[in-house]
C-alpha cells in the first residue's frame, strides 16, 4: 500500500504548480497529466483551451509542466528580448541517438556557435546560386505532374510535393540527385519515410514523459525516438560524401555539406567551426526538416487555391505579368511578386506545418514578465495554430484572404501573432530556403495548370492529430493544363 501511495503521489506531485500561481487550465490525470486530451489533435486541444482560459493557460505532458501563452508582449518577451539570457533552450526530450548535436536540439554556446556558422548558408545570396539546382527539380515536378493531368486523374499532390521536396532536399544538401517519384525504392527515399513516421503517442516517447529519470540509462542503452536503422544509413551515406568531398577538390559544389566542409577546412572563423560529426548532424536535420515542412505547406496552399478560385486567377494573372509568354522563372523576380508571397503567408496562417511553436522553450531560472510568474524548468509553449485563428486579431479567422498580407494592409499585422517559422534569434534557419523552394514551384505549376477541386477533395478539410499538422485524408485535386500553354514544349 505504501509503494501504491508513494507511486501516486510520485505521478501527480508537480501537477499542483499552475493551480498555485493563478494560472487556469484542464486538470491533470496521475502520471499523465493532460496528454490524453492529444488524442483529439494538439490543434483542436489548444483552441479548445484558449476559449475556455483565455490567453495563457497550464497543461501537463505527463508530469512536465507546460505553460501555454497567447499574450503577444510575454511572446515577444520569451522569444526576443529574453531568447539568450533565460529562453535559449527548446525542450529537449533527449533519446535523440547521433542526432544530439543537430542545431535544432543543442543548447547554450553550442547551438550559438552552429547557429553562427550555418548561417551564412542562407543568405540570399546563396540561394541564388541554388536556385539552378531548384528549377532542375520544378521541371521534373510540373513534368509528372503533367503526365497525370493529361489522363485526367485526381491528383493526389503531397505524393508529387513529397518528391519534388526530397529531390531539392538531398540535391542543395549534398548534390544527391534522386528523381524520387520515378526512384521509390531509392534507399535515401524509404529511410527518410521512415523518419517521418515518428508519433508524439509512441511507447517509448510516453515512458520517458512519465519516468524522465530513467532517461540517461535508456540514453547509454543506445535506445532513440528515431529509428536507428534510419539514422545509420544516412550517416554511413553522408560520411562516404564527405570523405570523398575532401579527397578531391569540390569548390565548384554550392551545396550545404560543402559549405560546411569549407568552413572547417578554412580553420576556425570567429564563431569556431565545426566537428566531422557536427556537419553530419547539420546535414541530416536539414533533410527532415525541409521535407515534411515545404512539401506538408505546399499541399495545403493548392487546396487553399483550389477551393478559391478567385484567388488563383490573381496569382496567375501576376505570374502572367512577371514572366510574359512564359519567360524562364528567375531568382529576383519570384521573390518580389507581391500576391505570390501575400498568399504563400495566408495559407501558412492557416495551416502552419508547426501546428505549435517548436516543442516549447525551458525556463532557465524563475522570472516575472508582466505579473505572470514563470518557474523555473517550466516548459513554455506558443500554440501556433490557435495564435494565428485568434478572432481578436484577425477578422473571419477561417478564411483565405491573401490581401491581409499585402503591401497596404500587412503593416498592421502584429508580428508577435504571426509566426509560420518561429520568431527571434532561434527561428527557423531554413526559413528563406523554404520560402524559394516553394515560391519556385508554385509559380512553375501556375504557369502551367489551372488547380480545382474534384469529388475525391475533402471540403472542408479535416485535420488529422499527428505532430505536425496534416490532413486526416490526402487532398486529391485536379489539374488541367491551361489553354494558354503547350506541355509538350515548355
């Protein structure tokens, strides 16, 4: 009785903490606090809470902590002024395998150091010289595309967005160049589908929310929330490239690895370098990162197009505009057409992939920020979804209007309650690089195709209740070619 007593109380000790600061919120069950309430989708579970609690509210991952904040001065406070003294670190559940020193999961000094030097990869000026690389992808895309909208078929388009992003993925990462709608089979394309089956409601996952202690023996065990095997052979795959790349000279590459490789072959720059393994890490994240995310955004933009038809007309008609008689797309000019960006940030709005604003930030000691009281070790979390449907901000939430973010009208927009990428110095690195790569391929397959609904699309669309945000069901739409241009000879 006593260890049945002592287990209780060890299940729900810390599920007091919000109750005694003020702060509202769900109650916690022993041992697994709020996490059942997942069940019904992390997006339908914050908006569910911000209408009963209001701006910022306290829910339990089992027996963690988690404070939910849509308040945009505490935002700005915990992701801007106090990023580096209190806020640097996301939540780390460790088990991450070889991936411990990916810039996305490092902490402190480190995470600035590889912050400092990945960064120069993603200047504008960089991606220009990608951009090759890219359109060599967007071509193959509207390529299979084509050949589909030519029989009439349903198309279901994040199988043709999954491809095109692996093939921009691996091409701009290390110059692995995989046709992978055409290759499946390719082991690069079957490892990295298998990466992204990792769930939130997992065993091991939840054994380590509830038992955090037993943490670091299951860490020395080599147990991960990552398949191994996944993780093995990219590593085995990116280290034979990059021994290769050191071999020989490879200073025409404009790819990530090889920047990487010069920055540590150059010596130390101010910021330090990198290790063999660090640029391993950096390589592998970008994989995983860049492929859910473009492929997950670009899917919900054609539905949003689809079933505003409006909408589509205008982006074509400026599409039309920037590149006369279907001119080659260039760098500059995709990155200035207005609507094409105004309607990329609504639908991001919409369905940010990052339903929550990472996996939260640890507080680093206890803090005060405007009468809120923040303990130390508490996870702060910034539901992104909720934030970006909040009717106080945004009038009729629930609608697809691009001129919000134009010109004229996007000047009122509150920084603070828009964030598809993360705000601060520990937003999304990839930012810009996502932003190209699916600018290029809207603008590619508008200039090609008009995109409808079908009887196989899903109106209004149901989300499902994974980690990321995605349909319950694949959006299926159709394409037709547009009169106005000839497939056969673009």
């Amino acid at each position: 009785m006593l260890f049945v007593a002592l287990l209780f109380i060890y299940g729900s000790w810390p599920h007091g903490i919000f109750k005694k600061l003020g702060i509202p919120g769900p109650k916690a069950l022993p041992f697994f606090g709020t996490m059942l309430e997942y069940r019904k989708g992390f997006h339908n579970f914050d908006v569910e809470c911000f209408k009963k609690y209001g701006r910022v509210w306290g829910i339990y991952d089992a027996r963690q902590p988690v404070l939910c904040i849509m308040d945009q001065s505490i935002i700005k406070t915990i992701l801007v002024k106090e990023c580096y003294s209190l806020f640097t670190n996301r939540r780390n559940f460790r088990l991450n395998g070889p991936l411990y020193d990916a810039v996305s999961i490092v902490e402190d000094d480190d995470w600035r150091r590889i912050r400092s030097v990945l960064s120069p990869s993603f200047t504008s000026g960089r991606l220009k010289e990608m951009f090759g690389i890219m359109k060599t992808h967007s071509h193959i895309l509207v390529d299979n595309l084509g050949k589909t909208a030519t029989r009439g078929e349903a198309v279901d388009i994040k199988e043709f967005f999954g491809a095109y992003s692996m093939d921009v993925v691996t091409s701009t990462a290390f110059s692995v160049d995989i046709d992978s709608l055409n290759n499946p089979k390719d082991p690069f394309v079957t490892n990295i589908k298998k990466m992204l089956k990792f769930d939130f409601l997992n065993p091991l996952f939840l054994f380590t929310a509830l038992f955090p202690f037993i943490t670091p023996v299951l860490d020395k065990m080599n147990y991960a929330l990552f398949p191994t095997s996944v993780t093995d052979f990219f590593y085995a795959a990116l280290k034979k490239i990059k021994s290769e790349r050191v071999a020989k000279d490879h200073k025409k590459r404009v790819d990530f690895l090889q920047l990487m490789v010069d920055s540590q072959t150059a010596g130390k720059t101010e910021h330090g370098s990198l290790s063999d393994h660090e640029i391993l890490s950096q390589s592998m994240i970008f994989i995983f990162a860049g492929y859910e995310t473009s492929s997950s955004t670009l899917s919900f933009f054609f539905y949003n197009l689809a079933t505003n038809p409006e909408a589509m007309k205008k982006l074509q008609e400026e599409i039309d505009q920037t590149f006369p008689d279907k001119a080659p797309v260039d760098y500059e000019a995709v990155m200035n057409m207005e609507y094409l960006d105004a309607a990329l940030n609504e639908s991001l709005r919409l369905f940010p992939v990052a339903g929550r604003l990472e996996l939260g930030r640890v507080c680093k000691k206890t803090v005060d920020i405007n009468g809120l009281l923040i303990p130390k070790d508490v996870v702060v979390m910034i539901p992104t979804y909720a934030l970006h449907r909040d009717p106080d901000y945004w009038s009729d939430p629930e609608s697809f209007k691009p001129e919000r973010f134009t010109k004229d009208n996007k000047e009122s927009i509150d920084p603070y309650m828009y964030m598809p990428f993360g705000l601060g110095p520990r937003n999304c690195i990839g930012m810009r690089f996502a932003q190209v790569t699916m600018k290029l391929a809207i603008v590619e397959i508008l200039q090609r195709f008009d995109v409808s609904v079908c009887d196989q699309t899903q109106v209004p669309l149901e989300l499902g209740i994974n980690g990321f945000l995605s349909p319950k069901e694949p959006i299926k739409l159709k394409l037709k070619p547009r009169k106005s241009f000839d497939l056969q000879n673009h």
